[in-house]
C-alpha cells in the first residue's frame, strides 16, 4: 500500500507543496489527498484524527504530522532531498515542530492570491485520491 499525503484543500501553500513533492517523487511512492476530501476524512477517521493545521502522513499503518512527517516524506524522495531530510533528523523535534509551526501559521503570506487551486498535470492526477 501507498503511503499517503493528507494536506490542507483550503491551503493554495498546501496544494503547492503537494505539488513539488509529486514532482520530485520519482518512484511515483506517495498519493495525495486533500484533509477536507471524502477520502481524506475517511483515513483520517481511520486513524482517530480530526483535519488540522498540519500535513499528515500515513505510512505502514502508522500517522505522522509536523515535522515528523515532511522529514519522512523528504527521505523518500530524490537527491538531495532525501539526504537533507536524513540529517533533519539530527535536529530535535520540539525545535522542529516550532520551526513547522511557525512556516504554517505564515503559509497563506507565502503564495501568490489565486480564486482557485491549479490541478495537478495529468501524468500526476492519478495520485492525487479524490
């Protein structure tokens, strides 16, 4: 089973990250779901979780988010991604998941104002879980 990315639907930051990750997972590993779709709240019932301010990973039956989970999802990706997410680690996690919280509560002043979020190009739409 894939692992998946549960992000924020709402978030035109959160799409783009979405994004990026889907570009640089060259071994197609990840599918992606909005916290807000169907599916999304489903898996997130599943793992007795509500939608939140974080992006979620789901991996091997297990749930991870903050920091924990882009640091997970950057080891499964290319060079050099994969090696600075290995060295995240060395970092300890309360000072990582400030460092996450203080990018989320920022994230809708990082991207530029849209009225709607980009689809993603059709050789990626099939990961993206509706």
């Amino acid at each position: 089973m894939h692992p998946v990315i549960l992000f924020d639907g709402d978030c035109l930051f959160c799409h783009a990250s979405a994004h990026w990750i889907a570009a640089r997972d060259r071994q197609a590993v990840f599918r992606f779901a909005a916290q807000q779709s169907a599916v999304g709240q489903a898996l997130l019932a599943k793992q007795e979780m509500s939608a939140g301010d974080s992006v979620v990973l789901i991996e091997n039956g297990c749930c991870y988010v903050k920091s924990d989970a882009v640091l997970r999802i950057g080891r499964r990706l290319a060079w050099p991604w994969n090696w600075l997410a290995a060295s995240g680690f060395l970092i300890p996690r309360l000072l990582r998941d400030h460092i996450y919280d203080t990018v989320a509560n920022h994230r809708h002043r990082l991207t530029l104002k849209r009225d709607h979020c980009q689809l993603p190009p059709p050789e990626l739409r099939s990961r993206f879980l509706d």
